[in-house]
C-alpha cells in the first residue's frame, strides 16, 4: 500500500510546475467557456494549447483573431506571443500537465442530456493520456459524470494504478470544476469569481485547486466531484426557478394591470430577504434553460420526482408562446391577423449585448410566429446571418432598421444597449415589448408583454 509521504512526493514535481508556471495546459472547446479560461491561463504565465474541432476557430485563433465579441482580438494576440496554439490534433496531449475539457453538454430534442461531446473527448483522449496528466472537467453535467462517465473511459488508457486515491501513483488525475462563465458580464472579473473544485480523491483534488489558484483568486474545496456538480447544478436551478416565479407573477400582473417591473423596483428596496429576477420571453443561455433538466433526469434513477424543478421549467418554456399570443391579440385588435404579418424581431441573442445564440428564447419564437404563417424578420447587430442550429431551422439575414413603419410589429426580445428605443418606438406602427426596454417612454403603440 502506498504511503501518504509516497503521495506527496509523486505530486510534487507536478505541484512545482504548476507553481512555477512550467506546467503545460491544455483546454478542450474553445467557445465562450474555454477560450476565457486558456486566455487567462495564458495571461499567468502558462504554456497552453487549445483544441476544437472546428477549423475556423482555429484558423482565427492561430491569425491571432477573436470570434467572441467581448473578448478583443488583442487579447488572443497577447496569448500567441506568449506561446498559445490552438489546434485539432489530440496528439498534442501528449505533452501536457493538465487538461481541461469545456465542451457542450446540450440537451436532446426529448429533454434528455446529451453528453456526446464529453464522451467523444475522453475518447479522443485516450491514446494521449500519460502518467500524472490532470484531466479537470467544467462543462455543466449530472451529478455523478465525472466518477462514472469520464473516469471509465480514461481508463482504457491502461495506465491506471491502484490506490487510496484510485488516480495516483503512475495513474493519472481527475477533477470536477463547474464554469462560472457569464459573458457580456463586465461588472465581476474573471479572476474574482471563485472556482468550486472536487477531484475523485485527495490528490486530485490538491492538483486541481493548484492549477485553478494560478488564476483565480479564492478557490473552494467540495469533497468529490458529484459534490461540485450539483454545486453547479444549485446555482442554476435556483436561477431558473426564481425567473419562473416572476414569469408566472407578470402574467398575473397583465391581466391584473399591474407593472410586474414597478413591483420588482420596489420590493429590491427591501435590505435583506430579496433579490430581484427579471421576468422576460423565456429562458436563453446554455446553463439556465438545461439545468434543470439534467438534474430531473438523474433523479429519476433514485426514484424520485423533481416537482418544483420541473414546474419552473415549463413555466419558462411557455414564456415564447406567450409572447406569440400576445403579438397574435395585439395584431387583432388593430384589425390584422398574424397569418401573412410582416414582424421585425429586434434582438436574437439570449442576452443583451452578447454574440450568443445558445437556447435564445428569439428562435423559438420566430419559429411559432413562422408556422402561425407571419412574415418574420429580424435584427440583431451581432448575428449579419442566422442558419441552421440544433433544435432551429433558419435561413435568415439580418434586417435593417431603416423604414420600421413597413412591419405590422416590432417585437422587442432582446434589448440591447445598442438599440435606440425612442426611435423605434416613434417610427413603429405597433411595439411589443418583453423586456420592459421602453420603460419611461409613453404611446400608444407600446404593447408591453
């Protein structure tokens, strides 16, 4: 049996290169997860790779490009100098200290979780594992994937040993880390948002919370991976349940004539006990929307049924049909059917003033407005063309704003900061509006919804 003292002199040499900022990282899925996370790698001193399977990023990335609108081409710039690669050739894990894999983890067209791209990366993988390599996984998951996903498949690596901690000794290790990542978010630096970590042992663990000390500054022990996974869960799930609640409450307050937005001013006025959620036209994102999900479906393996969860989950996912109904009763009562409408979309992203389509509540709603037989177009200063996604099939180009009084309606789904709403309020026949982005503007075309 090896001893604690053996431990701690196996891990020693990795710690040091860590510290020192020797050690080699490596992270798999450069999206709005991965390429944040190798840039502040980079940023401390680290030698890093980034792999995808996607030509253009790596193209872009190796010219010393960005794709992602919040994060400057110069920052990619700085990363090349310091030695930052991007590539698709998994042989290159060979080389490396550590390895952190931040690929999706969507849901299927059933609801169900779709762990494919982790499953395909641990196998690609495989051949490429070495003695002491550090594998932490950040992309949002069930409790429980790491231990019984990641680890079965490195292990046909052939190189795991035995042991207290099972990933020890010649064996290599693993961790669970849950992204933090909140793009478009300028108030909170990266650094500053602190980093849950649980590894499948004690060793793993140490290893972990050393790589993620190197860049941020506070990290937070959990006692194993599931533990780390549900933390993520947690966050969401607490998220998405507090939105449904204030979705359910502005319908309440539609038909009761009430502003939910005046409500939710006032009650953030309370010092303790609060915290303001806003109501919107559903849920976007690739962690709010899921999440819930993925935790039911694991549930039901203990036999029990999420009942809350679920409820938040189709209160915001009737969000869009809302919306559609809302946009269909304000055609009629200025004397137009939806059928044959012509209606600009204003904004596709699932938040304000990111270039991020994941789950964005617009393409569900553009899809209804489509098969009620309206003209859809739509506008979004970060998407010049829409085409064809997971669960959507568009083949759109983006509008102008010029001659807005040519639409039967303006559909406000995203409000970003870019938008002149005084304009577009003054030169639109008639405004829907989700996100309450014409607040303080009175007229009679303004149809809050």
């Amino acid at each position: 049996m090896v001893t604690t003292v053996q431990y701690e002199l196996q891990t020693q040499e990795l710690l040091t290169r860590i510290e020192t900022r020797a050690a080699k990282i490596g992270v798999v899925g450069l999206g709005y997860v991965g390429l944040p996370l190798a840039l502040l790698f980079s940023d401390a001193g680290f030698r890093v790779t980034g792999f995808d399977t996607d030509d253009a990023k790596i193209g872009a990335l190796n010219n010393g490009n960005s794709y992602i609108v919040h994060i400057p081409s110069q920052a990619v710039q700085a990363a090349r100098e310091s030695g930052f690669r991007a590539t698709s050739d998994y042989a290159r894990l060979a080389d490396l200290d550590a390895v952190i894999i931040c690929v999706p983890t969507p849901l299927n067209r059933h609801s169900q979780p779709d762990l494919s791209y982790i499953t395909r990366t641990a196998e690609a993988m495989v051949p490429y594992v070495h003695p002491g390599l550090l594998v932490i996984l950040e992309s949002t998951t069930y409790p429980g994937s790491t231990q019984e996903l990641l680890v079965p498949i490195l292990e046909k690596s052939g190189i795991l040993a035995e042991g207290p901690d099972r990933n020890v000794d010649d064996g290599f290790f693993v961790a669970f880390s849950p992204e933090r990542e909140d793009p478009g978010n300028k108030a909170v630096a990266r650094q500053n948002i602190p980093k849950v970590v649980g590894g499948i042992g004690r060793v793993s663990s140490a290893l972990a919370m050393a790589v993620y000390r190197s860049i941020f500054n506070r990290v937070v022990a959990v006692s194993s991976p599931a533990a780390a996974e549900m933390t993520k869960l947690l966050e969401n799930i607490y998220r998405c349940v507090n939105i449904a609640l204030v979705n359910e409450l502005k319908l309440l307050c539609l038909r009761m004539k009430i502003d939910i937005w005046e409500v939710i001013e006032a009650a953030s006025t309370k010092p303790f006990g609060f915290q303001p959620f806003q109501p919107g036209p559903g849920l976007g994102g690739h962690c709010i929307p899921i999440d819930p999900f993925y935790l039911s479906w694991k549930a039901r393996e203990f036999d029990f049924h999420t009942r809350f969860i679920e409820l938040a989950g189709e209160i915001n996912a009737a969000m869009p049909s809302h919306v559609v109904a809302t946009v269909s009763s304000a055609l009629n009562q200025r004397g137009k059917a939806l059928n044959k409408a012509g209606i600009l979309v204003l904004g596709i992203a699932y938040k304000k003033d990111v270039d991020d389509l994941r789950e964005s509540p617009a393409l569900r709603i553009i899809t209804l407005l489509q098969q009620q037989g309206a003209n859809v177009r739509y506008h979004d200063p970060y998407f010049p063309h829409v085409g064809r996604g997971r669960h959507y099939e568009l083949d759109m180009d983006c509008a102008t704003l010029d001659d807005l009084n040519q639409y039967d309606c303006v559909l406000i789904v995203t409000d970003h900061s870019d938008y002149d709403f005084q304009r577009i309020v003054r030169e639109s026949s008639l405004v829907i509006d989700t996100r309450n982005a014409t607040r303080g503007i009175t007229s009679p075309s303004i149809v809050r919804c």
